[in-house]
C-alpha cells in the first residue's frame, strides 16, 4: 500500500512539473506577430502599356471574280506578286462571246438598212402629201414606221453593247494596287460567273490593325485619335517577345458600341514598307498608358484577395493593423499600381499577412523602407 500511494505521488508531482512548464512555455493568445513593413510613398507618373488582343487587316480587299462563264485561258501574274491597278490578271476563253458579238453587229446593221429605208420612204410620203396626192393615212403608216425603225436600230445596239460587254469581262484587270494571293484556278479550269473565286487582291502598305476596346476607354481613345498628328510611341505592335520596329496611328474608331458586348472596335494603322505584316496575324497592341496624376506603388505580395476584393494591412496605433480595402490598378513586374485605399506615409505589411487578422498586434524586426519606386 505504501509503495501504491508513493507512486501516485510521483504521478501527481510529475503532472504538474509538466502542466507547469506548459504554462510557462506556451505564448500568449495576444502575442505580437513578426511582419516586414513598408512605409508607402506618392510615385511620379506612372508609365505602362495597356495591352489588347488584335488582328491585322488590310485596308482594302477584293475577291476577284468572273463575270462571264467559261475555262480560264490565260493568267498574267505571278502568284504572290505586286500588281497594279488595271493591270491584267486572267482571260476567260471569249470564243463564243466573240461569236455573239459579232452576230449583234449584223442585227445593228439590218436595223440601219430597215431605218434608212423607212427614212426615205416617210420623206416620199410627205413630198406627196405636199402636193395633195397621196392619202394622209399613208403618211401616218410611214411616220410611225420610221418611228418603229429607230427605236428597232436602238435596241440593236444595245444589245451589241451587252454583247461586247461579256467580250471585255472576259479579261479581269486589277481593281486597285497591292499584292495578289495563290491563284485558285488553273489553265483549263471551268469558272461560273459570280461564283468561282479566283484569287484575292489586297493592299499591305499601311496595314491596319484591329482590336476591341471596352465603351469607358472611348473618350481616351478619342482624345488619343484628336491629338496625335504624327506617329510617336503612343501604339506598337507585338509578336510575343518581339516588337513590331515602327509605330501606328488610330485611323477610325467605329461608329458604334455594340450593344451587347459593350465594346467598340478601333483601328490603327502601321507602316508596312518592308512587308513584314501579313493579313490575318494575330498580335497584340501596347497602348502607352501615362497616369495624368501621381499614384502609389507597392509590393504585389502585400495584397490579400478575399472574395474578389483586395486588402492590406495597414499599420495603425498600438502596433496593430487594420485591414484596408484597396483597388488595383496594372501589376508592374513584383509590384502594382494602387487606384485608390492608400495614402502617402502609411505603413504596409508586405511580409507575414498570411498570419494576420484585424487588429493583430505586430513587431518589426527590419528597417522600415519606401515602397518601391517606379522605373
């Protein structure tokens, strides 16, 4: 018995020997919490560039189709190459056509055979009808035949022109300067009129560029389009890490916002001497974005996100935070641009934030610094 109830003394003591150390080692719920901070600074101007998804265009393009019907005969260029206006393109066999033609020119001339006779046969008439010795009727019969004559040698020819009309149509000449695709029909093959797509034809110097802004960014861009006379840096123009070595202008923003997107399309156009820029790329426009007042520019790594909004913690009184809502602006590299929620000479949290709740007390064990300076 005596040595249970010596035993159970050691038990006893042990416990509270360890409950006591417990207590002496385990940190208060009010502990102060290590953080880095930053004290925040008003920047100068901040300059960036907006970025947006675009396609190049050409200013202008055609489709080029025939007008007649028939198997291709002859084609004047080299696939790829420059051309100019009215320069010839393709020959569409003209055989038939030529046949027609001249066959309305024989109509023409029996219709001026038939009017010349009905011409002289009125003048008969009337020299009769002078002297009283012809009816007045046959007069009216040859009046209104030389009528009938005139207008028989007119629709002659109008129908010879619609013939010959096919006759020129059956040659297809540039409509405009630029560059013309891949043929897509060959020697021999068959084409129907307004159908068949023989080639395209497209201008390449300047190309266009274009890309869709949100319906608040209107009046910038408009301001952009009313003060920039010349060509600065204000547009370029990337393919992924490689920049386009010219810059562009805003040729036209468009009449209209769509209505169910809220957007509205811009274009731009830029110098294309050396024929780097091809219809269709994708690539993305910077738009040189210089804020017109002086903002705040701190570590990303300080921002909190919670439910789709932004937070830090700012450091208040007593060595307590407070959790501030902020907007954000553009991220810069590590840092990014604060909108609105600071001011200058505020201390930040930038590192430990993921330990912090509203009013922890905290302890910095580092230097103060600035916030990061803007290049």
């Amino acid at each position: 018995m005596n040595i249970f109830k010596g035993f159970m003394a050691t038990a006893l003591l042990l416990s509270f020997v360890a409950c006591k150390d417990k207590k002496q080692t385990a940190a208060p719920a009010n502990a102060a919490v290590p953080v880095s901070v930053v004290q925040v600074s008003e920047s100068g101007n901040a300059a960036y560039y907006d970025e947006y998804p675009a396609t190049l265009v050409p200013l202008n393009q055609s489709e080029i189709r025939p007008q007649v019907t028939g198997y291709i005969t002859g084609i004047h260029f080299q696939d790829g190459a420059k051309v100019s206006k009215g320069q010839k393109l393709y020959t569409i066999d003209q055989q038939t056509y030529q046949a027609n033609y001249q066959a309305a020119l024989a109509q023409v001339a029996v219709q001026e055979t038939n009017l010349i006779k009905a011409q002289k046969d009125a003048e008969r008439y009337h020299a009769l009808d002078a002297q009283d010795a012809i009816a007045k009727q046959q007069v009216d019969y040859a009046d209104a035949a030389l009528a009938a004559a005139k207008k028989q040698l007119a629709a002659a020819k109008a129908s010879a022109n619609a013939v010959r009309a096919n006759v020129n149509f059956a040659t297809i000449y540039a409509p405009f300067s630029g560059t013309i695709g891949i043929s897509q029909a060959r020697l021999g093959t068959s084409v129907v009129a307004g159908q068949s797509v023989l080639n395209t034809i497209s201008t390449d110097n300047p190309m266009a560029v274009d890309f869709v802004i949100d319906q608040k960014e209107i009046y910038r861009f408009s301001k952009l389009q009313q003060s920039k006379n010349t060509i600065d840096s204000t547009f370029s123009l990337a393919f992924g890490d490689d920049i386009y070595p010219q810059y562009g202008s805003i040729k036209i923003i468009d009449r209209a916002v769509d209505a169910q997107t809220g957007a509205i399309k811009v274009r731009l156009v830029f110098p294309n001497n050396n024929h780097l820029l091809k219809a269709g790329m994708s690539a993305t426009v910077r738009v040189l974005n210089a804020a017109s007042s002086r903002t705040t520019l701190v570590p990303y790594k300080s921002v909190v996100e919670q439910l789709g909004e932004f937070f830090v913690y700012v450091l208040a009184d007593s060595s307590k935070v407070t959790q501030r809502k902020v907007v954000l602006g553009r991220q810069l590299g590590p840092n990014v641009l604060i909108r609105e929620g600071l001011q200058a000479g505020e201390t930040i949290v930038t590192e430990g934030v993921q330990n912090l709740r509203e009013g922890a007390v905290v302890t910095t064990d580092t230097t103060k610094a600035k916030a990061p300076a803007k290049k």
